[in-house]
C-alpha cells in the first residue's frame, strides 16, 4: 500500500515525476542490499531477533513517510523498507523452512504465499478508504 500512497501524495506536493521515479527506486535497491547482506544479520542474531528488527523498522518508517517532505530523506527511508521487507522475506521464509516438517512444508509455505498474495490484491482497494492526502494511509500501512 505504501507503494500506492507515496507516489500520490508526492505528485501532490508538487514533485517531479521523474523525481518520483528516482525516490521510489530507493526500494528496489534497498531490496538489492537487503538480498545481498540480510542473511549476516540472520545469522549472526538469529530469526526472532532479526524479524522484530525489521518489522518495527518497517511499521517506523511508514509512520515517518507522514512527516517528512524532502525527497531525499524520503529516498533514505525507501531504501531502508526494500532492505528490510527483503530481510523480512529472508528471515520468513527461512524460518519457516527450518520450522516445519518436510511433509507439511508445502502447505505452510502455500499459506504464507496465499497471505502474501491476499495482501498484496488488497493493498490498492485500501489505499482508497480515506483521501489521497489523509496521513492515516500511513498509519493504515
């Protein structure tokens, strides 16, 4: 959903498009980073850890996206949630896989999946409960 409200209400602060564009590639490079490097953190503090870590870095950033209007702390945030949503998918799914029974692994990555997915189809229709320039997108995110 952050993916949808961001971009919004960017353009309606009087932001470029192509600087949109720019701001908005910080996540996939966070997720870059976060694939390349998320897997020492895991390692190193173990999944609880690590998944607490990411969450709550993620739920803080979506609330910080409703008081910040500078593009380039807007930049560093999107970096910082495509590094921790690719930590996140990281730690899940390997914690999953370690978790589960080989005769059940299936099922419970299908759940996980199908959750995901049912997020994901959700995320456009909940981005139109309130107005575009209404901060409690953010607290929805």
């Amino acid at each position: 959903m952050l993916m949808i409200v961001l971009p919004l209400n960017l353009k309606l602060d009087g932001v470029l498009t192509s600087t949109i564009g720019m701001v908005m590639a910080g996540y996939s490079l966070g997720m870059i980073l976060g694939s390349k490097y998320g897997y020492k953190i895991i390692a190193r503090v173990g999944h609880n850890r690590s998944y607490a870590a990411v969450a709550a870095t993620i739920s803080i950033s979506a609330i910080l996206h409703m008081f910040i209007v500078d593009v380039w702390l807007t930049f560093i945030l999107r970096l910082l949630v495509g590094t921790s949503m690719a930590m996140i998918y990281l730690t899940l799914e390997s914690w999953l896989n370690a978790t589960s029974e080989n005769d059940s692994r299936g099922i419970i990555y299908g759940f996980y999946q199908l959750s995901f997915g049912v997020g994901a189809l959700l995320a456009p229709f909940m981005a139109t409960l309130f107005e575009t320039a209404d901060l409690r997108n953010y607290a929805l995110v």
